[in-house]
C-alpha cells in the first residue's frame, strides 16, 4: 500500500528498505559491481551536510546548522572557546566560515527570485517522505502542480543545467520516480519543477520544468536500471566486467574521422 509520512527523521527513511532513485542511479555506473561498491561505501561529505543546511534555510526557514568559530586548538583560550561552541551547539551541522557564507548567499539567491518564491509559497507539503510498489522518495516541496526539487549547481543557466544536472547527474531519472511515486500516492502529479541555485557568487536563480520527452526518456532508463537492481539485489550477485577476452577496437567516431580523411 501506498505510504505518506510527515516529518519523517532522515535516518528512519533511510533505513526503510524501500528502493530510492539515488540507490537505483548507481545501477547506471560501468558495472553493478561498481554500483555495489557505491553503495557499501557511502559517506556524509561536506558538500552534502551543506546541502542538507541549505535545504533546510531555504525550504522551512531553519538554520540547522552552526559556523565554526575561527580559535586556535593548540591554546587553552581556543580549546575554551572550541569546548563552549561544541557545547552550544550539540546535535547541529557544523560548517566552516566559508560554508556559512555560500548556504547564506544562496538563501539569498532564492529570495531574490520572484518565480521562485512564487513557487515555494504555492508549496504545502516539505521534506515530505512516500513509499510505493518498493520504491521511496523524500520530497524538497509538493505544490499543487507536483514536485519542487531544490538543487545546487555550478551553473544555472540552461545548456549547463540540462547538461551537468538532468543528464550527468541523473536528475533526468530521479523526476520521474518521484512524479510515479506522488501518482500512486493520490499528490499532484502534473509537472516536477527545479529550484537551481548557484553555489557561486552571485548566487543566481533560475526555475526550470522538466518536459515530456526528457521524462519520457528518463522513465525508460529508470525502468531499465530498476530492473538490474532488483536482480541483484534478490540474487545478491553483481557482476563486474566479462572475465572472456573481448574484441576492441577505436571509437566509432575515430573511424568515421579516418573514413572522411582518407576516403
């Protein structure tokens, strides 16, 4: 039966068993045996604890997170002053001076962008977590449209966002899942909006909705690697290159090349 669960901690949807698009993506590297070691190896990295800050400032208007004063721990003035902000400031993120600055900055980002804040004030449902058919998603937002995915990027323009987001990270295949899971869920449905926001000064900000034909292909491939999931998952085999001696040769496109220069 299709499940909706509010406020649901992080760590409790995590160890829901339920597949998530991002253990499903890693089923796209070479090999499974390379997705295997993906998943046996996953780690909380900076870039993540800032993007769990950012999420959170911007989405529900919470500072989960505390800067890090700047005191040297080899003196017992900084040891003090490092014992009392540890202190202070149990169970939150913590975050260099540097990393304050960006989540702050691209707080900002959002608020400068009318569209964007049209969009989250239309939204009313966060961190929303839903569970289907074997499958898991934790909503950023749910509007009356459907789907509201913050993300961070480099670029926010459209060419480096199609590029480098929806196809080299996936974000192709993670809108559909979602707009399946919120269909089996009885929630809006009907488009799945991104919020980009660059981690950069100037921190800009632009609103994008995936089209059909990228769902379309992107439901395709969700469905391919889903598959490969599933039968390693259940067989709890994943297999790395072929152990046979396999023909090689050029690249297709070398070999046009030197068709049209020589032929």
């Amino acid at each position: 039966m299709p499940e909706i669960i509010r406020n649901m901690p992080d760590g409790a949807y995590r160890a829901r068993p339920e597949l998530a698009q991002s253990t499903i993506k890693l089923f796209g590297l070479a090999t499974p045996a390379h997705a295997k070691y993906a998943m046996d190896n996953r780690k909380d990295s900076p870039s993540k604890n800032m993007g769990r800050a950012i999420h959170a400032l911007i989405l529900e208007e919470k500072k989960i997170y505390a800067v890090e004063p700047i005191a040297d721990g080899r003196t017992k003035e900084g040891k003090a002053i490092k014992a009392a902000f540890a202190a202070d400031n149990s169970g939150k993120l913590i975050l260099t001076a540097a990393e304050g600055a960006k989540v702050e900055g691209m707080a900002a980002g959002v608020r400068r962008n009318k569209g964007a804040m049209t969009l989250l004030a239309a939204c009313y449902e966060f961190e929303l977590s839903i569970f289907w058919d074997g499958y898991k998603a934790r909503l950023d937002a749910l509007s009356p449209l459907g789907p509201v995915d913050l993300k961070s990027t480099d670029d926010a323009s459209p060419w480096a966002f199609s590029k480098k987001t929806l196809l080299d990270y996936g974000a192709y295949i993670q809108s559909p899942h979602y707009l399946e899971g919120c269909a089996a869920c009885g929630l809006p449905c009907e488009n799945f909006h991104f919020i980009a926001v660059e981690s950069e000064a100037p921190h800009e900000c632009a609103i994008y909705v995936a089209d059909h034909e990228s769902l379309e292909i992107g439901m395709r491939e969700l469905h391919r690697l889903r598959e490969i999931a599933k039968h390693c998952l259940e067989t709890g085999e994943y297999p790395g290159y072929s152990h046979e001696p396999e023909l090689i040769g050029l690249p297709a496109w070398k070999i046009r090349q030197e068709e049209r220069i020589n032929g």
